[in-house]
C-alpha cells in the first residue's frame, strides 16, 4: 500500500513538473508577444530593435524555456511580422540558435561565456531573416544581412547583463 502510494506520488510530482514547465513556457511565449508589440514600429523589418529578443537569453539557464521564446516569436511573427514566411523563417532562425545554445548547456559550464556563444548565434543566425526579406542575394542581401545582424548583437549584448542578473535573484535554472 504504501509502495502504491510512493508511486502515486511520484507521477503526481512528475504531471506538476510538466504542468509547471507548461505554465513558465506559456507566460515567456506572452511575454514575447507584448515586449514585441511594445515596440512594434521597429520589430520587423531591415532593422530590429525588439527587447523581447533579450528573452533568448532564458535558455542559457534552462533550455525548457525555448519553447515559450519559439512560440511567442512564431506567434508574433504570423500575426504582426510578415506573416507565414516570417513566422518559418524566424522560427527556423530561433529554433537553430536557441538549439546551439541548450547544446552547450552541459559542455560550457560558464554562464557569460554560453550568454556570449547565445549572443553569437544569434547574431550570426539573421543570415534566415536576410534571406527572408531579399531571397535575390547580392548587395541587397550583405546590407540588409549586415543590418539585422548589428541590431540583434545590440540587443542582445544590452540584454546578457541584465538577464545575467535577473537570473541572480529569479534563478530560471530551478523553476522548473
């Protein structure tokens, strides 16, 4: 009896993790949609300046919360980016960053220098979005690609120290 108990509780703690991994996920995925929308008339486009991008940093303490960073940009990207070609390109580009990133978890123990790395695939990865806004290639494509690339880095290095210290009290790495 107790044996079934024991097991009991077990699943119930398990279903609670889920649930709770849901829930962090569900609320990132808001948060994005909002911090997005907060500066809409510079998060789309040549040019991005969108402080929901600091969020990507969430998985260098705990890759759980890539999903809710995927899908608050897929979401924002169908609905208020450039529609469906947006939503796959950004999400290929999120999905492979944030990938490399929960990689390195266990490999690269060092916080800053993962939130560096993340910083960097990003960065490197608004090679997607370039292509995106000019499939053509050429001179478009360098100045657009360079342009996305130089914002993204912007944020993204504005971003790592604030996270870095919002981890310090919030501590992702155990919420979940």
């Amino acid at each position: 009896n107790s044996e079934k108990e024991g097991k009991s509780m077990q699943n119930s703690f398990q279903a609670n993790r889920k649930l709770r991994t849901v829930l962090a996920n569900g609320i990132i995925m808001g948060l994005y949609i909002v911090l997005s929308l907060l500066v809409r008339p510079v998060s789309s486009g040549m040019i991005q300046f969108r402080i929901s991008e600091s969020l990507n940093h969430l998985v260098v303490f705990n890759r759980k919360l890539m999903w809710g960073v995927l899908g608050g940009v897929i979401f924002f990207n169908l609905f208020f980016g450039f529609g469906v070609m947006d939503a796959l390109f950004g999400g290929a580009q999120t999905l492979f960053a944030l990938s490399l990133t929960a990689f390195l978890q266990k490999k690269v123990p060092s916080i800053p220098v993962r939130m560096c790395l993340n910083s960097l695939f990003f960065t490197v990865s608004m090679f997607f979005i370039a292509f995106m806004l000019v499939p053509s290639g050429g001179q478009a494509f360098w100045t657009t690609y360079g342009w996305l690339a130089l914002s993204e880095a912007i944020i993204m290095t504005i971003s790592a120290p604030i996270m870095y210290f919002i981890n310090k009290s919030l501590k992702f790495e155990t919420r979940i």
